[in-house]
C-alpha cells in the first residue's frame, strides 16, 4: 500500500500488507485491505501510516470485498458470504452459505449482494452479535 500526498501526489510512504491487497476501506482512523492472496485483512493506522496487523481472516481467493461500519469490518467472497472482523480485538466470525460479493455498510444495516443469483440482503446490525466475546466460527 502507498500512503500518497493528496495535493501533490507525491509517495509518503509504502506500508507492507498481506499477500495480493485488492479491496480497500476506511474506519475508526484505519485502513482496511482485504488480501486476496493469503485471505487476511491488513489494518494500517492513517495517522503514522504504519501497519497495526495482518488479521489471518482465512478467506482467500478471486472476487470480493470489504467495508467498515459500526466498530467492525464486513468482508465478502464467494462461499464465504460475510466475514467480521471486530476493530478493536480482531476477533474473526464467518457465515457461510449462498451468496457473496459486494458488501457495503449503512443505515444501521450490513447490505450483501448475492452476485449469482442477482439478489441483495439488508442486514440489520442489531441482529449481528457485536462484542468482542463473540466466538470465531
């Protein structure tokens, strides 16, 4: 990853990540990549531009992609529909099943495309265990 300047696009820094970075979002002051080639999420602090950590997320592979919202990161592949990354302790939770893509967060809610089947699901946070005892699965 290149940290570049905004108004000179002149390189400020090249942060390492993980293997093959594609997908990329912004939160609670972090950068976000998801890395195709290992299938871990790479968390890069903006301020010092210096990597935090490589979270083994275990979803490697083509297609993709990933958001932040409401102190978590959403990742989604095909065959693993929805991974979330809890932002403060990195604790992993995947759900497999059908569907996986695009995913975006807003209005409260988790939005998932199921690119095969033209189809997209609202997913209401309040429904998502949050905390950080949450269990990987």
């Amino acid at each position: 990853m290149t940290a570049l300047d905004a108004l000179s696009g002149k390189s400020l820094a090249v942060i390492p990540v993980g293997s093959k970075p594609r997908f990329l979002t912004a939160g609670g002051g972090m950068l976000w990549t998801l890395n195709q080639g290992d299938g871990s999420i790479s968390k890069v602090d903006v301020k010092s531009k210096r990597l935090i950590a490589t979270i083994a997320a275990n979803i490697p592979g083509g297609g993709g992609d990933i958001a932040y919202g409401s102190g978590a990161v959403w990742a989604s592949i095909f065959g693993v529909p929805l991974t979330r990354v809890a932002a403060k302790c990195s604790i992993v939770r995947h759900w497999g099943g059908r569907g996986g893509d695009a995913v975006r967060f807003g209005h409260n809610a988790i939005w998932l495309t199921d690119y095969f089947n033209g189809r997209l699901w609202r997913i209401p946070v309040a429904k998502i265990r949050k905390s950080c005892e949450a269990s990987s699965k």
